[in-house]
C-alpha cells in the first residue's frame, strides 16, 4: 500500500475503526498480548516480523506511543520516554494501557499491516496481540506490576551498534541530533543515584554520547527492578550468532511450535533495515566498528560505564549476562 492511499484510508477509517475495535474487542483481555521492547535500532522490528509469521492468529501493532498517534498521550506526559513508578496507579495511564493490550484503541496507522493474512487475523476470534514497542523500556516495571499476565520481550543490542544505526538513519542523524532539545531523553528520577551521569549533563554533549545517554537510561531502568526475572530478555548478537537456540528459547517462552522452516526469516532483514553496498558483506554486530571512530566509541562506553552497566564493553559481542 502506497503512502498515499494508506494517508486517504486512514482519514477515512480511522475514526471508525476506532469505535469498531471498542466494541469487537470489549471483552478481550491482556493475556495472550505480547510486547517487544528494546531501545531503537536493536533489533525489535526484526524479531517483530519473523514472531507475526510464527504466531498463529498474530495482529501486529506498531508503536502505540507516538503522540501523534494517539494524542490523548499529550494529557498525561511532555516525554516520548515516559518512567512511571511501579508503586502507583496513575489511572489515566491504567485506562489507556487497559485498552491498549487488549486492542480496543487500536487505529489503522497502528495495525502493522493489512496485508491479507494480518487482515484475516484482524477478523479471527481473539487475535493476539504483538506489539512492537521502543518507547516501553523505562515503563516495563510499572506495566509488568499493573498488568501480571502480559508477556514481555526485551532485545538489548551493544550501545555502540544502536548508536552507530541511529546516527545513520534520517531519524536520528548527527545535525539533527545535534540540534534537538529532547535528546538526551533523561529520566531524572535517577540522577542521584548516577552521580556520574549528573556530573556528565553538566557539559556539551556529542550527538553520540546524547544517544548513549538515551541508551543508558532505556536499560537501566527496567534492569534497576530486576524485570529481567519476570520477562525474557535476550540480545541481539546472541539471535544473529545462534539464531536457532535463541529463536527456540523464545518460542518456549511464548508456548509456540518451533516450525524449522521459519529459522530461514533469520537471515531476512527487517524492513526497517537501511543497506548500502558495503554493509551487505559486514556482519550486523561486527558493521559499527566500522561506522564509529575510536574516540566515539570511547566516549559511548564511557557514557554506558556510567550507568554501571558492564553487560558490554568494546568488544561486539555481550562479555555477560544479566544475572
């Protein structure tokens, strides 16, 4: 579907479709929804798609936080990166997250995809919901004490790999990185316990260090409250190197049927992947050493030390894990 008539039927549908979903999933729960989170470019839409061919009745949703999307999220926050305190209700929150894991405020520009198979999911009793989610990470201890019976799916890849990505993508490009106010995304609940990521905001920052800090609190957040033992967690580099161990832990996880035949979506890249000719023969965790200097990669580590995070260093592969 071309960008112009996916503009036209969501002006058209949008409004409809909304009030359709209330109703057609009034008495759908969170149960079998599934949420992928993990910072921007780690890897979360490409394990996104290859679990929407694996999971039977799959209904793709598409990062439901963007303020454009849904803009009643303007009333209860200014951040794209909101931290809510697991120890509090905040109902506002409570009633749109309700509707959400359940697909009732689902919009048509949130739907993955209306390809015929999605389309058909969408029609099917009880879809289950996968929801591809960057802008979860600092909310997941509030949502996994709020709401029990939700899965949860957190991909962490190297800082210095999703930092070299991002400043390659229109996105997040150095100039606009530079100029953007927003960035880092602080979540300032946290600076007395990071002295030096406090002392570290008193300076200029670099675009790479503004999104190594962004990448630090995305983390640390949700591994401060030990989710790691109520969700799975993987990484990246683990689902390139060892796909087929990795993939067969997930699919436990979920309680899916492992089908061989999907291992090959592995070595499909995601659509959300930006090639040029030169990394179509770089390995995906080896490609930022060549992409950063040495001085960026020395001032993102330093950013990521900061935060006490040692499950990296300037190596490309985990030296650890989360235990």
């Amino acid at each position: 579907m071309n960008k112009g008539m996916k503009k036209i039927l969501k002006a058209t549908l949008d409004y409809p479709l909304q009030r359709i979903n209330h109703l057609r999933f009034y008495r759908q729960s969170d149960e079998q929804t599934v949420i992928i989170a993990g910072s921007p470019r780690s890897g979360t839409s490409w394990l996104f798609e290859i679990l929407l061919e694996l999971m039977p009745r799959s209904l793709g949703l598409w990062e439901p936080l963007r303020m454009s999307k849904y803009p009643y999220m303007r009333s209860l926050t200014s951040s794209f990166r909101p931290y809510l305190s697991p120890s509090e209700q905040y109902p506002g929150y409570r009633q749109f997250f309700s509707d959400l894991l359940a697909g009732r405020n689902a919009r048509f520009d949130t739907i993955h995809s209306w390809n015929i198979r999605e389309f058909k999911n969408y029609l099917s009793k009880n879809p289950r919901l996968l929801i591809k989610f960057v802008r979860a990470n600092r909310l997941l201890p509030w949502l996994i004490e709020h709401f029990p019976s939700l899965q949860v799916l957190l991909i962490v890849r190297h800082p210095c790999a999703v930092v070299a990505s991002q400043l390659n993508h229109p996105s997040w490009n150095y100039t606009r990185i530079q100029n953007d106010s927003r960035y880092p995304v602080v979540s300032r609940e946290f600076l007395r316990e990071l002295p030096h990521i406090r002392k570290l905001l008193d300076f200029s920052l670099t675009p790479e260090e503004k999104l190594a800090v962004t990448w630090g609190f995305d983390y640390y957040i949700p591994l401060r409250y030990h989710i790691e033992q109520k969700v799975h967690t993987l990484f990246y580099e683990n689902l390139v190197t060892r796909g087929e161990l990795e993939m067969g832990r997930i699919t436990e996880h979920l309680g899916l049927n492992m089908d061989p035949e999907y291992l090959k979506l592995l070595k499909r890249p995601s659509q959300s992947t930006i090639t040029n000719h030169n990394m179509l023969f770089t390995s995906p965790i080896n490609k930022w050493k060549d992409q950063l200097s040495p001085g960026q990669v020395s001032r993102i580590m330093r950013v990521v030390r900061g935060f006490g995070l040692d499950i990296y260093n300037d190596q490309p592969e985990p030296v650890k894990d989360f235990s």
